[in-house]
C-alpha cells in the first residue's frame, strides 16, 4: 500500500476512534457516579464503537457488501441486547444512548469514505445534543404552545413558501420583490428568536447585563424601557440600568452592523467603521458605569418580551419593512436620493431594522452605497435619540442622563470615524468585503 493511502487510512480510522471518544467522554461524564460495570456504553465502548465502525468500514473491499452487512447486523444485535438488559434493570425507557451508539458507529464507517469534516462535525453536533440534555428539557419545559406552533408556521412558510413565492418585483415602483422581501422578514425574526431563546433560557438568575444583552436581540427599546421601570421602581440603581440599557444599544448597533453584512455588502465598508466605533463606546460606557457601582446587585434580568416568531409580529414587520421599500423608492424617484435621508430618519424613529433592510434593497436596485450609509446612519442615530426620551419618560431624569451621556459619546466618536477614518480606509476596506463576499458566493452558492 503506497505510503500516502496508508497516511490516509490511519487518518480515517484516527477519525472514528475520535468521534467514539467525543461522544464517550460526555456519557461516561453523564454516568460517572454509576458502578463499575453497570453500564453498557461509556467512554471505553464507545470509542471501541467508533473504531469498529470505521474497521468495519475499511473492510469493505475486503469482506464485500454481505460481509459489511454481516459484521453490522451483528454490532446492531449485541449492542441493542445489551442496552435492553440495561434499561430494564435500570427502568429506564430512554432510548437516546441506543441510538447515539449506533450513530458512533455509523460515522466510524463513514470517516473510511466520506467527508471528514463532515463526520467531525456530525460527531460534535450529537456530542452535543447529549451534553445539553438538561439545558433543552428545561428549556422546551418554557415553550408555550403559542410559540411553537408559530415556530412551525413560519419555518413551514419559509421552507416550503418562500419558493413560490415570484422573485421579481410585483408593484408598480418596482421595489417589491416578495421573496426578497420575505427572506429579510425571517433573516430578521430568527436573529431576534435567538436573543429571545436566550432570555427564556437564562431566565431571572442572571445579572441585568446579561438579560440586557439578550433581549436587545428582540428590541433594545423593549429593554430600556423595562430597565427605566425597574429603576423608577426602586428594583434597580440607576447606574446598573443605564449600563443595561447602554449594553443593550451596543447590541442594537451591532445588529445593523450584521445585517449590512449579510443583505448590502457594497454598504459596509462606508458603514461599519462608524457603527463599529459607536459599539465599543457604548460598550466602554456600559461597563465603565458598572464599575462605577459594584456594591449594588445586578438583579432580576427578566424582560417583558413577545416572541419573535409570533405571527402577528413577524406579519407587522413584513408589512413595515415593506412600505418603508416602496416609500423609500418613491422618495428616491420624486426628490432624488438624498431626499431618502429625512425619509430615514422618520422611519428610524419606529424601527432601524426597516431602515437597514431597505436601504440594502435599494442599493441592489441602484442606490449608491454612500447614500444608503448616510440613510443609516441617520436611522440609527434618530432611533438613540428616541431610545433616549423613552429612557427619561419611564426611569427619570438620571436613568436618561446616563443613557444620553453614553449616547453622546458614541456619536462623536462614529462621526469622527466617519469624517476622518472611512475617507482613508473606506476604499481598502471595500475591496476585502468584496473578495470576501466573492469568496462566499463561490463557497457557498
């Protein structure tokens, strides 16, 4: 055997002993309490598992299809046996550790002639699973049935929907394009569902900056103003929700920086260096407060947060986004493009979000990317502002002055990003984002 098949060969096996010990650290973990020889599967068998798949595999010019199937049924029979004798003496009707070891096994057989990265990931993947056991009950225990039959909609409406639907315009502006439009609808929703899983998850035993951050990935305004009635409550210091609501504006920021990223690439590069510079300034802020007061607790972090996936939600944001669209093209046709940054600046107020979404659709129908940066950077300026007065109306006085310093701060420091950095670094900047949206084009599709 040539020297770089045998290499390849011993890489493959080393493979599927490696998924077999993976998955059985985390179940020799799980039952590490348990006797000596009172489990059928841990560390040591499923690593054998592993290695006797991958074997087994490696066989299979040898021993042939009936020998491959042999040696398989065979594993499958014994192994199966075994874990019956176990539950049954242990009443346990689980069947997760039954499959997870024929699951190790069959990788072991596929890293012999499949992808190995693949294999890897597919091994890490169900490590996991088994790992987070606790976490994903609890979790699902948290799940009312109102958020998961919306969940089930909308990934029915997305992944059986979303090829219907036309992917050209359908109005007489030409800005509406229903796939497009539908696919940003949900882009937004599942970015936000993951702040909200997050809430949900951690619950009231984390620190208010810790909910702080989750929940701005559903609505940093939600966050703020339930931050100003815990400070006007009495239930939170001042400087704790203003860090709170400062870290929550970083994430809000951060949000725009990512969708950029992901629906207007051509905008980033004026964009992102100011909004990047806001971000670290807001978070400097958020965590400079806090030392500041470290005698006070951080408190119940729990925010008052509709699901993101609920139909109406989801349907409303459609709409919204929608309409700034078609508002933002007439706009753009009757006053020309600048026209749009007053435009953004009204629609910024009620949802930045909108305002990103639509200038990247804009800009794939013509819009220059310098006029979608100003529109938002304007939106996102306009929408602190309004988080602000929401801040002073429900926490008072202090809670908005923290909120506003920090805000101020920000905003000097993304304007003079703007005016002197991005002329110099903005064109240099450009080109990577390019090649690396090229290079992801051609990765990925």
């Amino acid at each position: 055997m040539p020297d770089q098949a045998l290499l390849e060969l011993f890489q493959r096996l080393a493979m599927a002993l490696g998924i077999g010990f993976l998955v059985g650290v985390e179940r020799g973990w799980r039952h590490r309490d348990a006797p000596d020889g009172t489990r059928a599967a841990g560390l040591r068998t499923h690593a054998v598992i592993g290695l006797f798949g991958g074997l087994t595999g490696a066989l299979l010019p040898t021993i042939g299809d009936l020998g491959f199937l042999a040696l398989t049924l065979a594993f499958a029979a014994a192994f199966i046996t075994f874990k019956v004798r176990e539950s049954l003496r242990d009443d346990d009707v689980s069947v997760t550790g039954t499959i997870a070891g024929l699951i190790v096994f069959a990788l072991g057989v596929y890293s012999m002639w499949g992808d190995l990265r693949v294999a890897a990931a597919v091994g890490v993947v169900l490590a996991g699973l088994l790992a987070f056991k606790d976490a994903l009950h609890d979790w699902l225990d948290t799940v009312t049935w109102k958020e998961l039959r919306s969940a089930l909609l909308i990934l029915g409406a997305t992944f059986i929907a979303l090829p219907l639907l036309p992917d050209r315009a359908i109005d007489p502006w030409e800005a509406i394009n229903p796939r497009e439009l539908w696919f940003l609808t949900i882009l937004v929703a599942g970015a936000s569902f993951a702040g909200y899983v997050a809430v949900r998850v951690l619950g009231k035993d984390v620190g208010v900056l810790a909910g702080a951050a989750a929940g701005a990935l559903v609505s940093s305004t939600v966050v703020t103003a339930e931050l100003g009635r815990q400070v006007k409550k009495g239930e939170t210091h001042a400087l704790v929700g203003g860090a709170a609501s400062v870290l929550a504006a970083a994430i809000s920021v951060g949000r725009v920086i990512v969708l950029l990223a992901l629906t207007a690439t051509p905008v980033v590069p004026e964009a992102a260096p100011s909004l990047a510079a806001a971000v670290l300034v807001f978070v400097g802020a958020a965590f400079l407060m806090r030392n500041f007061d470290r005698e006070n607790d951080l408190g119940d972090s729990s925010q008052k947060l509709r699901s993101p996936l609920d139909l109406v939600s989801v349907f409303q944001f459609a709409a919204f986004l929608g309409a700034v669209i078609v508002v933002g093209r007439i706009v753009a046709d009757a006053y020309g493009q600048a026209g749009l940054l007053p435009f953004a600046a009204t629609a910024g107020l009620a949802d930045v979000d909108a305002v990103t979404l639509a200038a990247g659709s804009l800009t794939r129908g013509g819009l220059e990317p310098a006029i979608a940066a100003h529109a938002v950077m304007i939106a996102v300026l306009m929408n602190t502002l309004a988080k602000g007065v929401i801040a002073f109306v429900t926490g008072g006085w202090r809670y908005a002055a923290l909120y506003f310093a920090a805000a101020l701060a920000a905003t000097i420091a993304a304007a003079a990003v703007w005016f002197l950095v991005t002329p110099l670094v903005g064109p240099m900047f450009g080109v990577q984002v390019q090649q690396g949206a090229s290079l992801a084009a051609a990765m990925f599709g």
